[in-house]
C-alpha cells in the first residue's frame, strides 16, 4: 500500500512527501484502521517531532469523508444525580408503548432497591447504598430451567422499562447477567397494546423416511421462539431454517402433538400413527391460527422433487382429524328441552341439521339423522369407547387452570349442557346483536361441550386451545399464559354467552317500576313487573338458568321513606365463613406519666378495624377511644399510621404496634372531621436522632434514630412558645430515660440564706431505751433517768458556746438547704 494514500494523519503525509502538504486530501482515500498500532505509533511521534508542520497543514474536519486516526474526544457528560437520574426513568416510562417497540423486563426487587437508592427512601430493609446496587438482577424472574416465569405481574413481580432506559442502566450499573428484551404487540379485536411476555416457544423436528419406527431419535433439540403477531408465512420459513438453514429443497410443515418429545428426528411411522394437518402459509398471525407454545411442528424436505408421505399416506394422516369429531351425545326424546317441549302444545322442530368438521351442527341434512339418533363415525373402522362421556380432563397451556376448572363447572351443569349438545342454541343464536361476540362465543363453547361429552373420544385429556384462541379474541386480558381470575372469566363468559344466544333483536326502552307502598301483595306484584320488564331487554338460556333478583331496600335517614327495587343478578359473590383470629401484643402508652407504658396481648378476628382495637383497649384502659393513637413502630420512628380503614389481619405477626394515650382527640378516627374545632391541639410526634457530625471534613449520612419515639399534644398557645414546646417535649421524655436528673440543666437560687430556729424538745418521747452494750449486757434505761443524762449533757455544754453556735450553725446550713430544695426551679 502506498504510505501517501494510506496515512491517516496529514502531518505524517506531509513528512513523507512534501508536495503532499499542498494537496487537498482525497475523500476517497484509504485510511489505516483506527486499531492499527503502527499508525497510532508515527502520528504520536510525529505529533512531538514536528509542530511546525502541524500548524502549516490544514486538518480537515472529522466526518464521514475524511476519518481520521485521532477523532477529538467529545466533552464528557456531567454526571447526573440520583434525583435527576430518577426523574428521567420515570418520564420514560410513562409514555404510552407503540407496537413493535422493544421494551425490557427488569426484577421489582431490584427496581425497589433502586428507586430506594436514588430517593434515599429507607423502609424495613434499611437504606441502599448507591454504590452496592450493582447491574440489573433479573434472576428471581426464572425459573429452575432458566426460563422466564410464568406467574408474573407487572409492579409486584415485574417492572417495564423501554429500550433507551435499559442502556442507561446498562451504562450506569454494569452489564446485566440476564436481559429480558420483549415486544409489544397487539392483542384481540380492540387491538390493545401489550408487551408479549411469553412468546410462543416452539419444538422443531425433521420428518425423516422411517415407516417403522415410532420413536423420535437424536441427540439434538430444536428450538426457535416467534411472536404471536407473526404470520403464518413467515413462521414456515423459521421452522425450515431452524432445521437446516441452507438448504434449497422444497418444505412443507406438519403440525403435530410432540412438545414433550426429544430428539430432532420425527420418524415416518410416528407421523402415520398420530394426528397432524399440513400448516398451510397464510396471513393469518399465530394467535389466529391458534399456534401457542409448546406446539410441535415438523419439516418435511423433498427429496429431488419427491415428499417423503405420499397422497396415500398423506390422506391416512389427515382423515384422522375426520375420524375424531364426535357425533350427537343425546337424541332428541332423552334430552331436557326436548322433554320440556313436549309439554306445550307445539313444539319447533330442528330441521336441516348435520354434523360439521369442526363440531358445529349445519343445514344439510334432516333433523332425524343428527339429533334423532347418534350419528356414525365417518370412518369405516368403527372404535371402541375407552372413556366414560364427561370425563375428559382439560390439559394446562401454562397457567391456565383458572380457565379449566371454571369451563369444567359449566361443562357439567346437566341443563346447560344438553342445551348445547343437541343444538338447541344454533337456532338461538344472534350475530346481529352489537352486544355480543356474533356467535363466536357460544359456537366454540358447544364445540368444546361436545367433544368434553364425546362417548367415542379415547383421550384422556385435551387442550382447549380452540376456545382459548376465541376468548382472547374478545377478552385481551385473558391473552397469554399468566394465572388470571376464574371468577372474573366466568362473569365474561356467561354474560358473552347470554348475548350471543339472546332472544330479543331489538331492545325496547323499558321504565323501571318504582315502589309505591304496600303490603306482601304489592311487593310480588312489583318483583313480578320488574322481572318482565327485564325479559323485555333479557331472554337467554343464561337468563333461563343462572339468573334472578334481589330486593334491595333504602331508608331516608331524614324523612324515613323506603325505596324498594328489584335487580337483577347473575351471581353472588360471598364470603367464606371462615372466622379467624388476630393475635399480637401491643405497645400501650399513658399519658400520665406516673403511670407506665405496658405490653397488652390482644386477640380480635382478623377482619376487625383498628377502629376495633381501639374501642377495646379503650374499655380495658378505662379511657376515651378517640384520645388513642395507633401506629407501627420501626427502626425507632413512627412508621405507618394505623388509621381506621386498616384491618388488624394485615399486619405482620413482627410489626411492633403501639398505641399512644393523648389526653384530647387523637384526630385519628374518622368521626374527628365532625367534631374539629380551631383550637384544637397540635399533635406532635416526637423521635431521637444522634447529632450529625458538622466539621468540614465529615462525610454526610443519614442520621441515626434511637430510643422511643412518642407523641405530643400541643396547645395553640404553647405553640407559639418554643421555649415551651421544648419544656414538654423534654417532661414526657423522662418516662423513657433512667437519667430524667440529666435532662435539665441546674442552678443555683438566688434565695438569701435565713437563720431557722430548731427548738428542742424538753420532754422525752421514749418511756424507756433498751441499750446493748459491748460486752453483750443488755441495760434497759427508764425516762426519768435518760431526762437526767440529757440534762447532764446540757450542762456539760454550757461552758463551750463555741461549740453550740457551730453546731447550731451546721443546723441552719441543713434547714437552709431543705428550704431552698423547696422553691428551687428546674431549669434546662
């Protein structure tokens, strides 16, 4: 290469050639890469030589056209703080998801303990430090064989993040072990925008021409992972190029039950022996042609133009899909509405009426050979039942037992299952109603009925993928595999149902009738009006068998009038009779100081309000309930305050709990709003924290609480005193201290010293003094002679006044002290 055209420095061309510097550099010319060490070598070299000829040639700037070896370093980014840097997370992720976008799974646990790191927040845990938060923890998302969990919700197990904040954590924290990047797609016939957090996982095999063998073989699985938004199509192409991605042979994929199956090669005889269907490329998406993970496919290559199942094969696989669609369960004289037809006096019959591929009764052929009697297998070769009618299991597609056990309970409800399994609700059904599903609903839920009830079926289980695949369709939120509410899908089922198989096309605007007095006999007339007014709007099965009414009734507090309706119902929600207990022992502090704090064992049902513990420690206390205060102590502060919408059950059994009596309203309950006044207390809590250091040179940190935090109720007028506040912060301090002499500061009085006379008493108190001597003589001595020892005393004394007045000085000094303990002021 010549050294002019592949100099990444001009400096360095320059040297070598001097007409160079007097040339304009070529945009086409070829540069050395930036990684080369021999170029970065010279121009560093050159850089310290020759300043003269750097200042004579010209350096063009950096762009596309002329790269250079030595880009300017851009200006570093100031480094943002943690407030700043949480600021921006948040406004990332409250902008609304597009589809197609890339957003990312992060733990909540570590997102918690970042948002605690960047607002300093500090719960039960304590604080985090910024600098032990490390990289994006995503492992309590996994599960034991590295995949992604699937029981996750969003803010409990599971925050989302879009793409440009995920880089910010990457480039603030490290890189992550595990990134979780998923797409949003879109979801039913709302079309609503929601991340895809399982997409379909799909098993991959090799049809290979093997007629004998019915077992998968190889060391090696395949894999590929898809979205439900992708066509079919273009799934076809994935599979294939899965298995041998350059190969040029014509393919075509099989769909067949094998997701527990190992190995990579699917044998020709396991394929002639179980049932699968050629997937056919369409534009349909995979939720549409009801393709879900775990679904296993495999790719038949020709071979020189030649398929490995020939049209003779090919039909015996297929026609097994024929073979398994079970006939009619009841004929039409044993079945309940056919026997509840008889009983008017003309009954409408089902004609023109066969049983369909997929399940569904259609007009081709007379009544009597659908409903009549059952129906014969489509295949010659008749099978013998192995499976009592009702008792296939409906497998789990991920965590979908919440859908199976509700569609269990309806499957065997007797009436509303015979309702479907004669075909009674093909004639009932309503596509024209705006309200409803146009019949998808209620078709594949018979088709589902039926093949639950099928008296040929030899499975033992079956995934109800078709009826899932129509329920998102409609219902978004049951998309995907997550654990969902049985009692919520039950309510949009019945109710999607009831508006599909609804028997009034036009609703007619109808006037509820209202209660105007009376005895029993009105009360039944209005139930009834009620009702048929509700069957002008409502007529269905559903209505037929799982609905009613209830009374509902009002009474005006002020005026007393009494308002009865009727309104419908479909299903009651009840509690569990289930009384439990709430148990734990509770912090209780008097006002009264001289009275101590105590440890009180409570036990009240789990459902009860603070409210209600309030009131009963009020009775045992002998005080007002509304002058307690409840709250949870932790980490020596007052941590949450236990009002009146709190139930005893939620609270931990290691949450310390204390209740505090305030000697005016706590303003805690809710009956303060009614009784607050302008002059009532401030209530103050009070807590301990060591001094922060405030020399220069100390690092800042959170200060440190200790002792018992405890509360204050402060007069409007003592809180206009500071030094007030602080006199009654510091006299409830003494019940917790063992040291209250310290918390004052002391002084002497400025009482002068008075002389106090202290007569003597001339008569004796004692009759007698008993006296044990050194030698162990007990003398017991009587008054008059103690008199005459006290009066030798006295006399003895006399001549020493000196003595006298320092004793009587010693006297005084003692009195003078007692005296001045009394009007000694305690002072701060």
């Amino acid at each position: 290469m010549d050294s002019a055209t592949s100099s990444s420095s001009p400096k360095r061309a320059a040297s070598e050639d001097p007409s160079a510097s007097a040339q304009a550099p070529s945009p086409h010319t070829q540069n050395i890469p930036l990684s080369d060490p021999s170029a970065t070598e010279i121009d560093t070299y050159m850089a310290t030589q020759d300043m003269d000829t750097q200042e004579s040639v010209p350096t063009p700037p950096l762009s596309i056209d002329h790269p250079t070896a030595t880009a300017p370093v851009p200006p570093a980014q100031p480094e943002l703080s943690p407030e700043e840097k949480f600021q921006l997370v948040q406004e990332s992720r409250k902008r609304e998801m597009r589809e197609g976008e890339a957003w990312y799974l992060v733990s909540r646990q570590w997102f918690r303990r970042w948002q605690k790191a960047m607002t300093g927040e500090q719960d039960k845990d304590g604080a985090v430090d910024i600098h032990n938060l490390g990289p994006v923890n995503n492992a309590p998302l996994l599960d034991s064989h590295g995949q992604l969990s699937r029981s996750l919700i969003e803010g409990v197990d599971v925050e989302y993040v879009p793409e440009h904040v995920w880089e910010l954590f990457k480039s603030w924290y490290g890189e992550p072990q595990h990134t979780l990047r998923r797409t949003v797609i879109t979801r039913g016939l709302s079309q609503q925008i929601s991340i895809e957090l399982h997409p379909p996982r799909l098993r991959v095999f090799r049809l290979v021409d093997d007629p004998v063998s019915v077992e998968t073989s190889g060391t090696t699985e395949y894999t590929t992972t898809s979205s439900s938004a992708r066509r079919v199509k273009d799934l076809l192409l994935d599979l294939a190029s899965t298995i041998d991605p350059l190969s040029t042979e014509e393919y075509r994929v099989w769909r067949v039950e094998g997701a527990t199956l190992g190995g990579s090669d699917y044998p020709l005889g396991k394929l002639i022996q179980q049932t699968a269907e050629i997937l056919e490329p369409s534009d349909k998406t995979l939720a549409d042609a009801m393709i879900e993970s775990d679904d296993a496919f495999v790719v038949e290559f020709a071979k020189e133009g030649v398929w490995i199942v020939d049209e003779a094969k090919r039909a015996v696989i297929t026609g097994k899909l024929v073979e398994d669609v079970p006939p009619p369960l009841f004929s039409q004289e044993s079945d309940f509405f056919s026997k509840l037809g008889k009983s008017s006096s003309s009954s409408t019959a089902i004609d023109s009426t066969s049983v369909s591929a997929n399940g569904v009764l259609s007009s081709d052929v007379p009544a009597s050979s659908a409903l009549l009697k059952p129906a014969l297998p489509l295949s010659t070769t008749a099978r013998k039942p192995t499976n009592e009618p009702g008792t296939l299991g409906l497998g789990n597609m991920g965590n979908t037992c919440f859908m199976n056990s509700a569609l269990q309970c309806l499957a065997h409800t007797p009436e509303l299952s015979e309702y479907f399994l004669t075909g009674v609700f093909q004639e009932e059904l309503n596509r024209d109603n705006p309200l409803g599903m146009q019949g998808a609903i209620a078709e594949s839920f018979g088709a589902l009925l039926r093949r639950i009830w099928s008296p040929t079926s030899s499975s033992t289980s079956y995934p109800p993928r078709e009826f899932k695949s129509v329920l998102q369709r409609f219902a978004p939120q049951f998309s995907g595999y997550q654990q969902q509410d049985s009692q919520e899908l039950v309510a949009f089922l019945l109710d999607g149902l009831h508006e599909d198989l609804n028997r009034v096309i036009k609703k007619p605007y109808v006037e509820k009738p209202d209660w105007e007095g009376g005895g029993d006999v009105e009360l039944v007339k209005l139930a009834q009006e009620s009702w048929e007014g509700y069957k002008k709007r409502n007529d269905s099965v559903i209505v037929d068998l799982f609905q009613g009414q209830y009374r509902s009734t009002l009474i005006c507090p002020e005026c007393q009038k009494v308002s009865i309706t009727f309104d419908p119902f479909m299903y009651l929600t009840l509690p569990l009779p289930v009384q439990k207990k709430w148990r734990h022992t509770i912090l209780y502090i008097p006002w009264d100081l001289d009275k101590p704090a105590v440890k009180v064992p409570v036990e009240i049902n789990r459902d009860a309000s603070f409210k209600d513990l309030r009131n009963l420690l009020a009775r045992w206390m002998g005080t007002e309930s509304d002058n307690l205060l409840t709250v949870e102590l932790f980490s020596n502060r007052v941590y949450k305050n236990l009002d009146d919408t709190l139930l005893c059950g939620e609270m931990a059994d290691g949450d310390v709990i204390a209740c505090y009596e305030l000697p005016t309203h706590a303003q805690q309950a809710r009956s303060y709003a009614a009784k607050k006044t302008d002059n009532d207390p401030f209530i103050v809590p009070v807590f301990m924290n060591e001094a922060s250091p405030t020399t220069r040179h100390s690092f800042a940190r959170n200060p440190s609480p200790f002792g018992q935090p405890f509360f204050i109720a402060v007069s409007r007028e003592d809180a206009r005193s500071l030094e007030r506040i602080q006199t009654i912060v510091v006299e409830h301090l003494q019940r917790w201290t063992a040291h209250a002499r310290d918390l004052w500061s002391w002084e002497a009085g400025d009482v002068s010293m008075e002389e106090v006379q202290i007569p003597l008493a001339t008569s004796s108190v004692f009759e007698s003094v008993t006296e044990i001597q050194e030698n162990g003589d007990v003398v017991t001595v009587e008054e008059d002679d103690i008199s005459d020892m006290k009066s030798i005393v006295l006399e003895e004394e006399a001549p020493e006044p000196r003595a006298r007045r320092a004793q009587g000085g010693r006297v005084r000094a003692a009195a003078a002290e007692q005296h001045e303990g009394l009007r000694r002021g305690l002072r701060r």
